[in-house]
C-alpha cells in the first residue's frame, strides 16, 4: 500500500510539472510608443513602464502613456544605440559603430538625474553588440572583434568603470565570426554564468561560469559561413537549460538549422523543429514560470510560440519585432521598427 501510494505521489508531481505549459493561442498587441526610429534594446521596469535604446541618439522611458526622451550627441553626431540594460539605480546605453560608447544614466523615481560617459573605445574594428549585469555591481558587454576575440568589457563597479579582457584571456575567433546587434539577446546572464553567441563563419557559443574571469567555447550544428548567418539569440533558464535561435537574415523564411536547445549548459545543442517554420528570428526568450516548456521568438516576419520546448511552433501574429522582454507569463515588452508595443498573450 505503501509503495502504490508513493507511486501515486511521484505520478503527481510529474503530471504537474508537465502542465506547466500556458498554452498561448492569441495575443492581444498594443503599440505604446510610435517614432520614426530602429528600436532594437528595451528593458521593461514594469507592466507599463519600459526604457528604449534607438538609432539617432534616442533614449527614453515609455511610463504608461508619457514618453520622457532624450537625444544623446557625441561631438556633431547622433549616436546608434542597440545594448541597453538597468540596474537599481542606472540605465546603460552601448552605441555599436567607431567610436563605441557607453553611457551610464542615473535616474530616480522615473527621472533622470545625470548622464556620464563611461567607456570609449576607438578603432576601425569597433562593434558592440549587447549589454548584460549579472546584479547591482558586475556587468558585461560584447563586441566584434578587434583583434583575433571577441570584444569584452567588464565592470565590477556597478558600471562606472570598465576594463576589457585581453585576447590572451579569450578563445580566438575565426576571421569573419562575429556578434549580431540585433536585439540586444546575444548574451544571456544566469548567477555566475556568462553566455555570449556568434554567427557569420562560424555559430558558436562562448561561457564563463565565474562572471568573465574563464572561458571555454562550444560548437553548434547551426546554419553558418556566410555573412549574415548564425545565432542572433540565446536566453538561459537555469545554468543548464538554454535556446539559441537565428538562421539565415537573407533568406528569413529559410528553417534548417536556426534554432536549437541545451540541457548540458550549452556544451551540446540539439536542433529543434529543423526544416519546419518558423525560419529567422532574432529574438527569443523562455516564457517566465513555465519551466522552460514555453519558448517565444520574434523576428520581422512575426511571433512564434511553442508550449513543448522547441518540439513543435505556431504562429500567434505576423507582425514583425526585433526584440521581445517578458514582464510576467502573460505580458511582455516588444520593439521594432518605429515602435514599441505591450503583447498580452492568452
């Protein structure tokens, strides 16, 4: 009797962790900001609160239905900004071209209260790609290489300073592997874990498990050796389980080998839903408190969901965005071209 009830227990469990599923059908998008500008980097603050990082120097904060901008100038040009991310008490804007820049703002219930110049980084070869803080203190971002690695600056005072790892600390990169600024989801932070991802000749995954210190790098079975081939996406749920996502951004509707999943922390990767849609997407994130069973991915030819980890797709919307950020299971930011939208999904 004993043993059947165990049974009985142990069925219970597993049943419960397998309905942990949303099992999305629609979604409800409303657009919240509308300019003339690329947004590719947002960070939500809350269910009607996001900050933007966009192309022509444009820095914002959507608070419900007030718009609170800023134009950032550098010299006589407009900076284009991709990498955004937030602290307590900091937002942090990259630009990607010569010259690389890094701005920490502060700001205090809702406004800014001074903006600084923290990084500046010339050189023909200077791209940065993303930003990332692991807490209050230590960040991260990534670049193309200047050299023969990746582009990587740390700071380990909550980004007023930031120091950049030597190659010699690195793994090498092959000429033409670099990193897509795409949406601002080339990098992914779990705890102590780093997880940066490349495309072009090579689709590879670079991590450290102690915030920058050592690197080990991964091979993928992901579509690469062209320019515009690779992973432009990767999100981690935990130090072992995480979704890479890309393809090919010439031939979007292409679907081998774009998308593709780790339960070993990104050591090995297995192809998910290969040759059936959808194709290229640059953005991709797991649907908070589902366990990993939702995954969602946006590109500009719309929003792909799965409630089975990758198994299987469908579309929820043809409307295109760059970059998606979840605020709850059922809400989350999404930015594009000329706008920002608020995606309920039911």
């Amino acid at each position: 009797m004993r043993n059947f009830l165990l049974l009985i227990s142990l069925f219970f469990i597993i049943s419960c962790k397998n309905t942990s599923s949303k099992n999305f059908s629609i979604v409800n998008i409303e657009r919240v900001f509308t300019d003339s500008l690329s947004i590719r980097a947002i960070k939500p603050m809350g269910i009607d609160k996001v900050w933007f990082a966009a192309n022509n120097g444009r820095v914002g904060l959507i608070d419900g239905k007030i718009s609170k901008l800023a134009t950032i100038k550098y010299e006589d040009s407009l900076v284009n900004f991709r990498a955004l991310a937030t602290t307590k008490e900091a937002v942090f804007v990259m630009s990607i071209e010569n010259p690389g820049l890094l701005y920490k703002i502060g700001f205090k219930n809702n406004e800014a209260t001074n903006i600084e110049k923290v990084y500046e980084e010339r050189g023909k070869k200077v791209f940065y790609d993303a930003i990332a803080f692991w807490d209050d203190k230590e960040g991260i971002a990534v670049g193309d290489a200047t050299e023969n690695c990746l582009s990587i600056i740390i700071t380990r005072d909550s980004g007023s300073t930031w120091k950049k790892i030597p190659c010699e600390n690195l793994p090498k990169i092959e000429k033409g592997e670099a990193a897509f600024a795409a949406s601002n989801s080339n990098i992914s932070v779990y705890k102590n874990h780093v997880w940066i991802v490349t495309g072009g000749k090579r689709a590879r995954v670079f991590h450290s498990s102690d915030r920058g210190n050592t690197w080990e790098v991964f091979e993928t079975p992901f579509i690469q050796g062209k320019s515009m081939t690779g992973i432009y996406s990767v999100d981690f749920l935990d130090e072992k389980t995480g979704v890479i996502f890309g393809g090919d951004w010439k031939q979007k509707e292409f679907n081998e080998g774009n998308k593709a999943i780790t339960n070993d922390g990104g050591k090995t990767w297995n192809l998910l839903s290969n040759g059936k849609a959808p194709g290229y997407r640059s953005s991709v994130k797991f649907v908070p408190g589902t366990q990993g069973n939702d995954i969602v991915a946006v590109g500009s030819l719309g929003i792909s969901y799965s409630n089975n980890r990758g198994k299987s797709w469908q579309e929820l919307s043809d409307e295109g965005f760059y970059a998606i950020e979840f605020v709850n299971d059922t809400l989350a930011f999404a930015s594009g071209k000329n706008k920002i939208s608020r995606i309920i999904f039911k």
